[in-house]
C-alpha cells in the first residue's frame, strides 16, 4: 500500500479495493480514504466497487493497477492449469476489468490517468516462472494498446516495470526459487543483484514515487510507455 499512502500524502482522495482488510482506519485520512473489499477476478463485484467510489467521491482521475501474485515456481511441465489461470485472473484480467469500469467514471472534459503494475519479467525470459512472465508481458501489450484507444479523450495510459523489489514478498520468492534450483538463499539472492547495474534492490518508495510522476501534471505528455525502475536490472549479460 505504499503508493496509495503516497497518493495520500500528495493530498489525493483514495480508494483501495481488495480482499484483505484495509491498512488503515478511516480516522487515519479523514474524508479522503475509503476500503472497498471486492474480489477483482469477479465482473461484478469491480463494478460495484468502481461506482461506489464514483458515488462517493464524484468521478474518477486515477487508477493504479497493482493487484498481482508471485504465482508458482515450477517449470511448465508441472505446472496445473488451475495456478496458470490463478496467476493470469489476478495479474491480467482483474487490470483489465478495473480499467474497463473506472473508464465509464473518468470525465471526458479533464481526462484521467492509469498506471498499470508491469515487472521486468514482462521483457525478458523468466524460468521456472512462467505464469508470471507471461502476465507482465500481456499487461504491457493491454498498455499500450489501451493508451491508443483513449488517447483521444485525453486519458494516459503506462505501465510502471519494477525490478526486484525489496520486502517479504520478494524474499519469498527467493526462498521459493532456491529451493526449486536446490542452491541457497544466499546465492539465489546473489542471481538477482547481479543482473542489476545499481547492485542492489529498488525499494517500494522508489516505485510509489514514480507512479505519482505519471500521475502528476508534470507526466502530462507521457502516454503508453513502460518506465523501468530496477536499478538496472538486466542492462549487460551476466
């Protein structure tokens, strides 16, 4: 929830949607937080969370996609067809289903802005993790594509690419690829600051930072682009 608290902090009024419990108590951001649960695999129910927020707060300027999970580590032959089409649910299809309402919510006269969370693994091959890769891939293709149908009505689309990012979900999926290769967590790790020119982890501040600048009137001219914050990741062969 980093980037909503960032949101916040700038002045925005926010609304999160998901299916856990809301990181913070009305009384933190009084009048300018509200906590929709809704499953955002399900039409419906992404319907009435966008129209609620609608309701409540008149229209809609922004939407920032970040629902996602990590998915399996396994290669593709023993992956199920069940966590394959978890991955793409969350990952994929919950984007498009949240672009495609807020869309009937954003004002034709001012326009809006969305912010789709992309990855790195979405340019680049990505063993063992295929279901992800190929979310991150498909939802920069849904960018780009979308940014050209609604240009027009002075609506911005990009994605933001982050490569890895520090925090537990992260390490989780160390942990998880390291076991897979049977090798230590501590080399695992090694495999992913590598790759980056920076030497090191971007951090959720980074990337909160960066979707604000899109979102902000200083992106103004910025549409359908994907903007790497990963430290380098990936630059030169390793």
């Amino acid at each position: 929830m980093t980037i909503a608290e960032a949101f916040l902090k700038a002045g925005a009024r926010v609304a999160g949607m998901g299916r856990g419990k809301p990181p913070w108590a009305k009384a933190d951001f009084p009048d300018r937080w509200l906590w929709l649960s809704a499953d955002l695999r399900v039409e419906r129910e992404v319907r009435r969370a966008a129209g609620a927020v609608a309701e409540r707060f008149g229209r809609i300027d922004i939407l920032v996609n970040n629902a996602g999970i990590a998915g399996p580590t396994a290669p593709v032959a023993r992956l199920s067809q069940r966590s394959w089409q978890e991955v793409l649910d969350i990952n994929l299809t919950a984007q498009f289903l949240c672009a495609r309402e807020c869309l009937k919510h954003m004002p034709r006269s001012r326009g809006g802005c969305i912010v789709n969370l992309a990855s790195v693994a979405g340019r680049m091959a990505y063993p063992l993790r295929a279901p992800y890769a190929v979310s991150k891939w498909g939802l920069i293709g849904f960018t780009v594509t979308l940014a050209q149908e609604v240009g027009r009505r002075n609506i911005r689309v990009n994605a933001v690419s982050p490569g890895p990012v520090e925090g537990p979900r992260m390490e989780n999926v160390i942990a998880e690829r390291a076991r897979a290769l049977r090798i230590s967590v501590a080399s695992m790790r090694e495999q992913y600051l590598r790759p980056a020119a920076l030497g090191r982890m971007v951090s959720p501040s980074d990337v909160s930072s960066t979707v604000l600048f899109l979102c902000s009137e200083a992106g103004r001219s910025i549409t359908g682009q994907v903007i790497e914050v990963s430290a380098g990741f990936g630059l030169c062969p390793v």
